[in-house]
C-alpha cells in the first residue's frame, strides 16, 4: 500500500484524525501541543498521528492535503485545517459542536 493509500485508509477508519509532531502527551512541536489541548478541550474523541514516527506521512501529506504546515486536522475525511483554525473552532464553541456531532455520526 503506498502512502496516500495509508493516509486514505486512515481517515476512512477514524472519524476524526489530527496528524501531528508527537503525541498529545508529548508533543514536539508548540502548534500541534495547542491543537491536540483544543480537541481534548472540545470533548473530542480523535485518532492521532505522529507524523514524527512515519517519514513517508510527513513527507506526503502536504502534497495530499495542499496543506504545507502540522498539525492537520481532519474530520470525516475533509482537511479543517492547521492549529490557528482549531484553536478558532474551539474559541467559537463549533469544534465542541462538530465533536459532537462525529460522535453522534459514530454511535448512529
């Protein structure tokens, strides 16, 4: 399976996926840290990433997403955006309400 095909099957498994430098425990990177805070902040439930421990993700998502910066976010399959959208979703109330509707979509 080549990259784009693993990115794919990624974002088809899980219904909402940041792609980040580290881990929200440890992250390595102050954008994705404040990314991962937001979606924890939110209630969100999110599969992550760490596009530290897989070179070929780090390289090709960029390209895939036409987005050159991490974190990335996605929710049911569609590119959010990088840490400054999250943190504006999240400031709105619209990250808590688009969490809960991917959870909603989940349990249906």
């Amino acid at each position: 399976m080549d990259v784009n095909e693993r990115i794919k099957a990624v974002l088809a498994e899980h219904p909402m996926v940041l792609f980040m430098k580290g881990t929200p425990q440890f992250p390595t990177c102050g954008f994705s840290s404040r990314a991962a805070q937001a979606l924890e902040e939110a209630g969100a439930t999110f599969e992550v990433v760490n596009v530290l421990a897989d070179p070929e993700v780090r390289a090709a998502l960029p390209h895939f997403a036409n987005w050159p910066t991490f974190p990335q976010l996605f929710i049911q399959g569609e590119l959010i955006g990088g840490c400054d959208i999250v943190e504006d979703l999240k400031s709105s109330g619209e990250l808590a309400r688009m969490a809960a509707d991917v959870s909603g979509a989940v349990g249906a």
